[in-house]
C-alpha cells in the first residue's frame, strides 16, 4: 500500500536499521532540523533516488564543492544524492527556520544557485517522501518496463499533494 508515512514512524524505522553508534561531533554550524537527524541516522539508501549522507561524509562533499566551485553558494548544504550523481541541498539561510530542500541535477555542471530546483519542503518532509517512493516502486507496482502501473502512479502523485502542495508537479524524475 502506498501512503503516506509520519516523520517520526520513518525516523524510527531509520533508526533500526544505522543507529549512529558514536556520538557526531559537529564542527560545522548547522540548523537543528539536519543536525538532530544527524545525531541518530548514519548514512542510508531509501530507494534509489534518496541516499542519506551521513554528517562525515556531507562534510566532506561540501567541503570539496565550496573549495572547488565558486558558484556553490555558503548558505548551501548537501545532505543527500542519489545513483546518478544529483543532488538533494539544504539551503539555510535563515538558521531559526527549518531548512529548504533543493534538488540539483548533475547534467548541468554549473552550481549557482538558479540551477538548484526549490522542492518547496523541508528536510522531514524530504524523508516522507523518500519513504513514500520507496514504497512505490515495488515489483507489484510495475509494470513490464518497470514504470509504475497507472492506478500506482496516480496514488503515488495524490500522496506526494498531501506532503506539499505542487510536490508531484516539481518532483524531478519521472513517476
């Protein structure tokens, strides 16, 4: 069944499964929103498209990107990518709100930020909608070439609506 999970049930369910085992020791200042996710989930795969970084390894990716590339704004943070190489972003401008998360793909090869597509969610509802694709695409769901069956693919855009509004119309991939 495709649905909509709360971000505390998939937080958890992450939990179980890599429970950071040493404390995270922070040396880059960060919205409470991702750090408190990064104090008790390591790095995971919720499907395909939605690979967690853990705080070390985020560290280092945006370590590399805001010394090798200009464009790549400060107020920036990649938490996520996927298997192809784009990447999910936290822009936190505004420390004292909850993060915004931004999608980045990679065929563009330019990161100024009006290459970053504004998902117009945030960091808890990222994973909500990690989780809810993930449940997707399983093999009931697919057809012969493995796109989502029809009645799927409509479930699947109803639910993407009830976590933000236009969610399924920005989503970047094919549903």
């Amino acid at each position: 069944m495709i649905e909509t999970r709360k971000f505390d049930v998939i937080l958890n369910d992450l939990c179980d499964l890599c429970r950071i085992k040493k404390q995270v020791k922070f040396d880059v200042l960060l919205p409470n929103d991702i750090s408190q996710i990064y104090k008790h989930v390591g790095e995971i795969c919720i499907g395909d498209d939605f690979k967690f970084l853990s705080y070390g390894d985020a560290k280092k990716t945006n370590n590399i990107l805001h010394r090798d590339f200009h464009e790549f704004e400060d107020h920036f943070w990649v938490f996520a990518e996927n298997r192809s190489g784009d990447l999910w972003l936290l822009s936190f401008k505004n420390m004292s709100t909850d993060s915004r998360v931004y999608f980045y793909d990679h065929d563009i090869e330019d990161y100024s930020s009006n290459n970053m597509l504004d998902m117009n969610i945030s960091i808890e509802q990222w994973f909500v909608l990690a989780d809810l694709v993930s449940q997707a695409y399983q093999d009931d769901y697919l057809d012969a070439a493995f796109r989502l069956k029809e009645p799927f693919r409509e479930k699947l855009q109803l639910e993407m609506e009830k976590i933000s509004s236009g969610l399924s119309e920005i989503y970047p991939f094919e549903i």
